[in-house]
C-alpha cells in the first residue's frame, strides 16, 4: 500500500513539474512569480492578466498561471466549436458554397474569408452566420470573384 501511495506521489509530482516547464521559461527573473511583463510570449494570458490575477499581488503565482492556461484551453475549444458549427450551417445552406469559406472564431467573434462566385452569397454567408449560437459579431471579409 505504501509503495502505491509513494508511486501515485511521484507520479502527480511529475505531471506538476511537466505542467510548470512553461512556467519555469517564463519566469525570467526566478523568482517564482510571473510580472504582465514576463507573460508577454503568452498573449492570452498577458491580455486577461489582471482577470487571472486572483490575490491582486500584480504577479501570477505557479497556481494562478495553470489556472489561465486552463481557462485558455478552455476559450479555444469553445472557439474551434464555435467555427464547427458555423461551418455546419453555411454547409447546410445549398445558395451557399461553403467549401470556398474559411471560418475562424475568437470569443464570439467569426471572421468569414474567402471567394464566392456572387455578392449575394457573401451577405447569405454572414447572416447565416450571424444566425449560429454564440455568434457574437462577424467579419465577414468574403471576396466576389467572378469566373
């Protein structure tokens, strides 16, 4: 039972030190602590820094920081099925060849790229997109290319 308990200690130790090699890269100054500064190579967690900030000390503690990255993990998922599903309706559109699209999402936000073969299909797109749950604002940068 002993050996089981002192396996299952490493074992959680090991994935703590994996988990904090990021950490540790950012830490310039070792001290332990990562200033707004030292998150700069991280762009979502030095945006939200002072969101991921819990005790106010202007600095993210080891815990602080895998609580951003997992709170930014999770802001990606909900972005790539957000794109999902914006693409499963602009493929379930038959005015609409969606194949010639390229969507992408942050926070809410759908960007449309892409050709289509008429200025109708381009405003189609964005309202059929605009319609997708979740769907906060669209940039619907789609170009007409005749053929």
């Amino acid at each position: 039972m002993r050996a089981l308990l002192l396996g299952l200690s490493l074992l959680g130790s090991g994935t703590a030190l994996a988990q904090s090699a990021d950490f540790v890269v950012l830490d310039r100054n070792r001290d332990g602590y990562l200033s707004r500064i030292e998150t700069l190579p991280a762009p979502e967690i030095y945006k939200r820094f002072a969101q991921f900030d819990s005790d106010r000390d202007k600095q993210l503690s080891p815990v602080e920081y895998a609580a951003a990255r997992a709170d930014d993990e999770k802001r990606a998922q909900r972005d790539a099925a957000l794109a999902e599903r914006v693409k499963a309706a602009l493929g379930a559109e038959r005015a609409i060849r969606a194949s010639a699209i390229s969507v992408e999402s942050y926070e809410g936000q759908v960007q449309l790229s892409g050709f289509v073969p008429a200025p109708d299909m381009a405003s189609r797109a964005g309202r059929v997109t605009a319609s997708v749950d979740g769907v906060r604002f669209v940039h619907n940068n789609l170009a007409v290319r005749v053929k």
